[in-house]
C-alpha cells in the first residue's frame, strides 16, 4: 500500500500513518521527495487492510493498494490451474465443459428432453434453474421445492450431473442431495450470507460474475466460497451492464486473460445471458471458447416458443446441435476439445 | 405493447401473434402501414406480461413495452404520496428524515454517543449496522447476533428509532423485534428471498438502491415488498456504479424527480456511500434535499480515525452537526424542515 | 412510432398529435384501449423524425421509436453486405483483413520495419498515426506534417496500403495524396465538421466506435460519411468504456453479429486499444475473428520498450507473428482464411 | 509514480526501471519488500510522464500513478479560484452566473425573445447555438455561417453577453468576433484540433463534459485549453452516460466538490442536457446550486412545442421564471445570489 501524504504534511502526520502501519505489523519505508512525503506499506498482508485505515488519517492525500485485496482465489495463493471433477466430468481440464439446458425447469418431459439434447451435442452437464429470480413478483418463480425430486430423477435417468441455482442459505444443505453443482446467480454474487453457507457445501458451485461486479470483486467473492475449505469453485462471465441496449449485457471477454493471470479458478461463459437473443448466442459462444474459456453454460429448450422463463434467449435442439458442431474446430484451433 | 413484424412478415405470423394476445386476455389492434405491420397490444395488464413472450415468435422484428413493468409501487396504482410513521416520525412528510448513525455499530458507548450527536443535531432515526455485507470474507463483519439486545438498548435509553440492515431471510423476524426499520442493502436489492420475507414484517422497510439498478428494476423490487402487504416502503438512492472514479459511486439525484413523477414512494438519499470520503458529504447532501428528497441517510461515528468500517466517509460529530446547521436554509429554500 | 397518450388526455391533445404526424405527411393510426389511446405512426419516413417533435406536446406521456434512426448505414437500406478494395485487398470478402503498424511513425525505420513484419505475417495493410490525439497536451503529438512523405514513401517501397488518422476536417484533401484509408479515432466518432469532409473524400474510412456510443449512434455516424456518396466505409470496435479497469476499455463482441444484423457495412475489431496490455490482445483477437469480424487492427511496434506511444498494448514482432500463426485455424474454423 | 516489480523480479530488470527513471530525470527510491520490491518514483514533474514508459519493462506487475496527469488546471498549479470577467458579468464570483436561451438559433425573433426572457429572470449570459451538432446528418444543424450576424445583432440590442458552440477549429477566429463566450460541445471535449486553436482565442471558452469522460480527462483537456495562454476557462457538468435511461443522462453533481479540491476553474452546470424533458430541470437546477456550482446553462425557448432542437428539454418563459424566483431562495441558502 502506498500513501500519499498532502504537500507540507507535517511531522507528526507522517508518524501516524507510520505507526498506524506498524500497529497492523506491517513494513514501512519512507520515501522522502521534494514535494512530499510517500509513506511504502509492503508487507505480505496488506492485501486484507482496508486503505480507508490510511485515507482517514489528517495530512493523507491518497492510499493506493498495490497488493491485490482477494487472496484464496490468486494465483500468488496458489500457482496450479484448479482443475477438479464433477462425477466424470473434469472442470478446467483440455476438454471444454458445455453446461446445457433450459432456464427454467417446467415439467420432467421438458427437462428429460433437454437432456437427450445436450447429451447429444456433445454437452457433459445439465442445466435448469427451480428457483428462478425474476425482477417481477408477478412472473413464474420456478416450480421450487417441487423440483427438487425431478432434478434428482432426470440426472439419474439421462446420466447427466445437474447444475442448478440456489438463492436462500438455508436451502443449500437439502439442494445439495439432488444437484451437482449449486450455482449462485448474478444478482446474488455478493449476497454473503449465501457465499458463506456455500463455502461449507458438499459439492461444486458457479459463480456468476455480478452484473456490475468489477473482476477484483468477483475475486472477493470467490474468496468467501474458498474461506471455509470448498475448493470446487467455477468461475461465470455472463456478460455486465453497460449504457449499451443492443444486447441484453455486454459479454466481458477480456476477462477470460485477465482471470488466467491473477487466478487460478476456471472460468466459463455463458453467452445466452449477456446476448439476449437466440440470433446472437452462436457468434459470442465461439468467441468465447477462442478466447480461452474453459467452457460454456448454453440456454436450450425443447421449445422456446412456449418457454415460461427466457425463451427469447434460448437455442432450439436444432440449432444447440448446429452449434455444437461448429464450436468442435473452433476449440481445436486454441487446442481443446469438445 | 407494441409489436413490430419484420417487412414481409406473412399472415399466418401475424396472426399467431394476434393469438397469444388474445390467449393472455389482451385486446390487439393491427396497424398495416406501406412497409410493416404493427400489433398494438393495448389491455390493462399488459405491464404484466412479458416482451419475450411476443418477441420469441417468427416473422417479429421488435416488442416495445409501453406499460410500466411495476405496478404496486406506480403512480397509477396509488395516485396519493405515501407517508407512514416510524415511532413519532413521519416519513413522506414536510420535515426531511434524517438518519444518522455509524456505519456498523462497534459498542454500546460508540453507538449511545452517536444517538446522543444525531438527536442534537435534529436527525430522527438513528442507523447503524450489527450484519455487515463486505466485499472481502477477512474484513471485520459486524457485531451479528451479539448486537441485537445493544440496538434495543441504545434506542430506548436515545429515544431514537431504529435503522439496520438485514441480510438473511431468516433473521426478519427476529430483528423486527430489536429495530423499527430494516434496511435492505444495495448488494441485496433483488435478493428475492430476503425481499419476500420482508414482505411480510412487522415493520417498515428501507430499500436501497442496486448498484447498478435502473429506476424502474429498483421500483419492481419495491413491488416484492409490497406484494404481501406490506405498505411501508423507503427506497434510498445511494450512488450508482459508473466509469468515474472521483466519487465511489456517482449520486443520481434524477432518480429524484423521476421517482416523484412514477412512484407514490418516499425517497430519502445516502450521500456518505456515494461521495466514499467525508469532505464530498456536504455538497451532495445539500443537493439532494435541494433537489427534492424526503430525506438523508448519514454516516456519522464519534471517531471515524478509529472506525471499524467506513470511517473514512463518516461524519465526525462535529462535522455533522455544521452540516445540519447548513442544511436548514436549504430545506427551507425549497418549503421543507429540518 | 408509438405515441402513447396520458391516461385521460383530452381529445384535442390526440388531435394535436395527429395533426403534427399528418402535417410532417406520416400515416396514423389510432389504437384506443380501455385506458388510453396510443398513436400508431407508420410511414416510411419516420426514422428521419425526431421523437421529441410529438414527446413535447400535452398529454404525452412517452413516444418510443420503432424505426431505427440510421438510414444509409441500414439493411433495409442496402440488403447486400458491402464489399470494395483498397488496393489490391477486397475489404468485407472471406479473407480477413489485417491491419497492423505501430500507434505512432517516429520515423522511416521504424516504419519500414513494421511495414516488413506486418507483411511477413500476412497482414494487407499497414497502420501508423502521424496525428496522434493525447489526453494530455504534453505527451507526443505525432510527425504531424512531416509524416506525410514518410508514409507516402514506406507505403510504395514495401506494397502495403497505409490506414492513417485524420483529426482535422481540413487535412481530409492533403492527407489523402498519402493514405490509402483515412481514420477516425474513437474520440472524433461524433465530430461531424470531420465526418461531413470525409464523406466527400476520395478514399475509405475507417470509422472507429466512439468510446461510449451506442451501436445506434455508431451507425448513426457511419450515416454521415454515406450521406455525400462515400460508400466505402468500415466500422472498428475498439471497446466501450465501462466501469470495468482490469482492461483498458470492454470489448463488445456481441456488436459484431448485432452490426451483420442491422447494417451492411464490414466491421473490424481493433483488440489493442480494448485490452489496453499486450499480454491480453491474443486471447481477444482470436475472440474477435471467431465472432465474425472481417478483420483485426493490430498495434506491433519494432521495439514496444521504446514507443513514444501506447508501448503496453503493442506486440513485437515475434509476438505478432506467432499470434499470425494461431489465427490462421480460428479463422478456418469459421470459414475465413487470412 | 509507484513501480511494482513482480515477485522474483531479477536484479537486471529492478535496475532498468532505476535507470529509465533517472533517464528522465526523476527521483528513484527503493523499497525492499520480504514480497516483492516496489520503486517510488518521487520527482515533481512526475504527472507528465506515462505510466507506460515504465509498465513496458519486464518484471514490471503495476504502475500506479500518485501525481495527477492533469497540470495547468490543477490546485497545486494555481492556489486560489480562477475569476475573470465577461463584459461585466464576473464568472466564479460570489453571483452565480446563469446562461438561458434556446438550444438552436433559428430567427432574430426568437432569440430576442428568449433574451428578453432571460434577462428578466436575471440571466447574465444568453445561449444559442448556430451549429449544431446532431446525430443524424438528416436533423436541422443550425443557421450556421448565416447565424454570425443574429448573434451579434441580438447581443448588442439586448445588452446581453452571447455563449455559443464552435465546432470546427477554422471557425474559431471568426466566431470570436460575434460571440463573448466561444462553447465546447460534450462530443468535442477530446477533440485536440478544436482545443489547441481555442487556446489561442481572445475569448472564454466554457468547456462541457465528455459524455464518458472522467474528471482527469476532463481537466486535461482543460490543460489544452490552458497550454497557450488562455486562462478563461469555464468547465460544464452536463451528465454523464450510464445505464439508466430515465435521464438522458446521469447528471453527476459529485464532480462539483471534487472539482473545487482540485481545480481552480469555475464550473457551471447544465441540467437540462442531463435531464432531457423539462419536467426534471427544476430540481435538478436547484441541486446544482446547492451543490455549490458557480452557474446554470439552462434551456429555454419562447415556444418549444415548435422548436426545431431539443424542445422537450426547453423550459417555456413562464416556467423559467418560475424556476429563477425558486432558485433564489436556494442560492441565498448557500451563501450565494443570482
């Protein structure tokens, strides 16, 4: 941490920011220029100390972080790619993990087809929400509790582990009998009170990136899941909001490298969310398996046209299967499989 | 809402959109101009219905909403303003709420100080937080369960009501009992489970806005609580997340008079979350009762240099009570008291 | 056009409505619900009108477009996908065009060794600023003037057309003697004193999206250039300002397959200025070809350590010539070739 | 400037960062961390380098800069607020300056109209733009070279200074003699070509916020303006663009007090820009105020059902000088008149 003394800080300014740091234990250099004073904070865990403990001090003009303030989840916490299994299924493994299914789950017949589908194409998890956050208090909220035995019938019938979301703390004990991977939507990217019931859960979870959460937040995020010993954490770039309209979120596929570089978690895409239209779902799934993802959540129903939940977002089983074949050359061309 | 088809759009298309319509109960009326035609959809509880539900159908171009997807929280539901009583306050009323307290609470004393500081300078309702949602899980988190019977303590010996923030659905009930309002954080404001219980509280409820929520997402949050019964309503424009980095959030005081225009609402404004840092606190607060708001949600904590969370936007007790000073002539200037 | 009328608006504020549509020779059509009328205005002309024209009369309460505002720059304009030469080189065919150079020329060397690199890789033409716009008005402005013989020279002693930016309207006629294409830089996308002299220019232009404009506004501006017969324009997505800082701008590939639906125009993806690092402009130009782009805008610099400008978002030559390399399977995958 | 070297960055690699700095004459100071080491970069002129120059070299993580990249416009340049006059009106004083009239110039008529309006609210400064920038290369754009002599006409009639927009950096000279306050348009605010020639003008120039720049960019641009000689800079919040589309834009009034922390220049604020219906300006005009802005650029047409640009923004006469008879109240209550 580096702070930034105001010109003509006095004496005794510049030894509170000092002994303040040393009061954390924390190293301090002193660097004296001709118009200021610039007080080096570099011990090994400035990370987790917040700068405003700097900031707030009189004659403190600025307190800039240069340790990164997530720490479970950075490659300086762990150098190795995270790579773990869900059943057979490896994630962050060379082989790209399509996650495929309707948003919503309506009925066994709609879900068991969706699964004959994604199996077919290619993908290795199913998807399908049973509670289903909606901005409206209005709209289909999912079949809840009813799902959960319907979930548990599906996988084991198609052979297909389950991803699905989970939106109240104390549900993550029961879904987790009947899901394989419990997944924490957008909108609850930092409800703590849920990352940390997860963070003790028996299996996987997907954590979307939050509609406006800066790559250094969501990091922090997955710190809450790694803090109490769950290391199965899959990171979801599902696009973030901007003053752009002609897709639903803009798909941040920067972030792909980014998250290579600073951590070690995989990473996945799902393109269906931040596109917003069936038409425009194929070109960001290819791109974001160029870019380097390690794989894709993908939105199909066996009919979107009667979907009750997100059908304009949605592939058909034909044209998720087109798909799935033009996505094969594009992932051997940055050397992965499908 | 408006349907467009695309240019050729064929009979049989436009007829299946003229179908669903009228199989949601909704009246249709075809406008057939020289190059398209376009479906006016225009029953009462079209705000209701989904755009995707017309949009997923072949040959349509684009699906326009002219109803307001909220409806409890609107205007039209509800013509008159709404205004309540916490305990002897009025909120909604002629003379602003003010709100003041620290960040988190840390001790009896701290938090009986700022009662004491908060009633001098005018303010009626005192906040302070005992579950605190931070971005990292080693930050320090709040009193928790500890801090209940000290909130019920402090408010009667102060004789201020209370503000504080919940973030579990299940801890409603029980803090109902130690609080008089429950804040909903703006990390929080669609976590639908927690607004659902809240719904159905004995208590009023202060709903800050998400960080990067529209006007019109933030109201259908609203509509979550109040679609049980629960008919006192706060919302607390607090800064939305934008590009700049000068201030943490940027304030949107239009949010101000939109709100009054489509909403029967009360609206008070947090500047201390918006502005990040003490010194900025002054000017956004007097624009925001300028500007029209029912009233002000300030950080204030006897000592911010030893804070335990946000210390460096709080208040110190003697900044507050000048700022409570200023801002009598500027509530007078546009017909309000403090 | 919708117009939708205020609950109880008058009947002389529908005719005033209809009037004005009627006096601007635009087709009506009246829609009256149980709640309010809503104005059906469909002629073909009404993207050329602004919505204000009606959104300001009395018992008004909104006017939402249904045209797009843009005309030229539209399918429906143009059905077939624009294609032309520079040079030898077809822009907008299956093969991708690769625009590669350093940000700014500093001097004949320095060019003409990019020029050969850029070559060796299978670029077809060759970028180079000689009018550099800085934030700052002490950094490095450019050759300026002196540049032109310089481009002209390294331009026909190694066969590559040059792309060259242009900032003031009254350089367009000097500096197209020199330059095969003319750019606009992101920060003049909406200087329309330079677009209106562009589109009377003798030579493509390659229309960079502005920092924080919309796909709209982009076409909107691509308008300009067409309005005076330029048909030869490209469009360059170089990333939107968002709230995001781990890259320097948020690429929005999700333009691309938005730009093959509403335009006919070719649109090339500059991943250099997005990312903002070298490290990250690989992952993000294979991301770009396999989304569809016609073709990429690369930064290479003969010896990025010693740029007088943008030196962090520039490949070396090994770097440029190895990501070459990896292109060529993604764009096959997408049946381009490079 | 603060360099971060990456852990187990070598000696060699520490060494070129030293060297490069002292190659440009700035201060170098180590710091050894147990981590990693961190070299402080102290000199005074530190602000006008890139932090690229440094970012380039290998074993280089970060570079953070301390020292503002902005100069001419900063606190630390000149110490006490800029104030200088137009005619007689003092712009920066204790009076707040107010700057009415219509969008567009479009006949004698109406811009005496507007001034006589203007003036009887107690407006010092009359607006009208004769070119105008639009969208759509369809819209009107102004009375252009035509409008020269209306401006001066009206001026010079009703006693009232002119403020209008300049687009083209060949313009500048003329339009300085018919004008007393020479306008830079939201979209121009990065337009170099424009600002270097306006820096050399014998006028003030009030320079509007970029729609997505930051306050640094911003006072860079200031710096422009500044570069040659001329110190009559105005700046001019108008809004900045977000995802809310409730206002045309997001009018952020958090710059107000960061500017006057670190800039010496006036700044005026347009509320009408940032609200797009006249519905919002009142309130968000007397925020402004309260806010501390040293004026208001407000919009307002005799009759803006008919205006040819922006009518729904416009205020009508009467609404005018309802809002100047609010805002009196508002400025008095921030120790300020009109």
């Amino acid at each position: 941490m580096i702070v930034e003394m105001k010109t003509g800080a006095s004496q005794t300014q510049v030894d509170a920011v000092v002994n303040r740091a040393k009061g954390l234990d924390l190293e301090v250099q002193l660097n004296i220029g001709t118009d200021k004073v610039v007080v080096a904070i570099v011990g090994g865990h400035t990370g987790g100390v917040s700068t405003d403990v700097f900031a707030v001090l009189p004659g403190v003009e600025t307190v800039t972080r240069i340790m990164k303030p997530y720490k479970l989840a950075s490659r300086e916490f762990k150098q190795e790619k995270t790579q773990f299994n869900v059943g057979d299924v490896v994630i962050g493994g060379a082989r790209l993990v399509i996650i495929a299914g309707p948003c919503a789950v309506e009925s066994e017949e709609q879900l068991a087809e969706a699964a004959r589908v994604a199996r077919q194409g290619g993908a290795s998890l199913l998807r399908g929400g049973i509670f289903k956050p909606r901005t409206s208090p209005f709209s289909f909220h999912g079949l809840e509790e009813e799902g959960y035995s319907l979930l548990d019938k599906v996988r084991k019938q198609e052979g297909l582990p389950v991803v699905t979301e989970v939106t109240d703390p104390h549900q993550v004990e029961e879904m987790a009998k009947y899901a394989d991977v419990l997944q924490v939507g957008a909108r609850n990217m930092q409800n703590y009170a849920l990352l940390r019931e997860l963070s003790k859960a028996p299996c996987p979870v997907l954590l979307k990136r939050g509609l406006c959460a800066t790559v250094t937040e969501w990091l922090m995020a997955a710190d809450y899941l790694l803090a109490e010993g769950n290391e199965r954490v899959i990171l979801c770039e599902r696009g973030i909001r901007t003053f752009e309209t002609s897709t639903r979120f803009t798909l941040d596929l920067g972030a792909i490298p980014v998250i290579r570089k600073v951590s070690h978690l995989p990473i996945v895409v799902d393109p269906s969310h931040a596109a917003g239209h069936f038409d425009l779902v194929p070109s960001l799934a290819k791109a974001a398996v160029a870019a380097g993802a390690d794989g894709l959540l993908i939105e199909m129903h066996p009919d979107p046209q009667n979907a009750l939940c997100d059908g304009l977002q949605s592939l058909t089983p034909n044209d998720f299967l087109r798909l799935m074949d033009e996505l094969k050359p594009v992932a051997e061309a940055v050397g992965r499989t499908i």
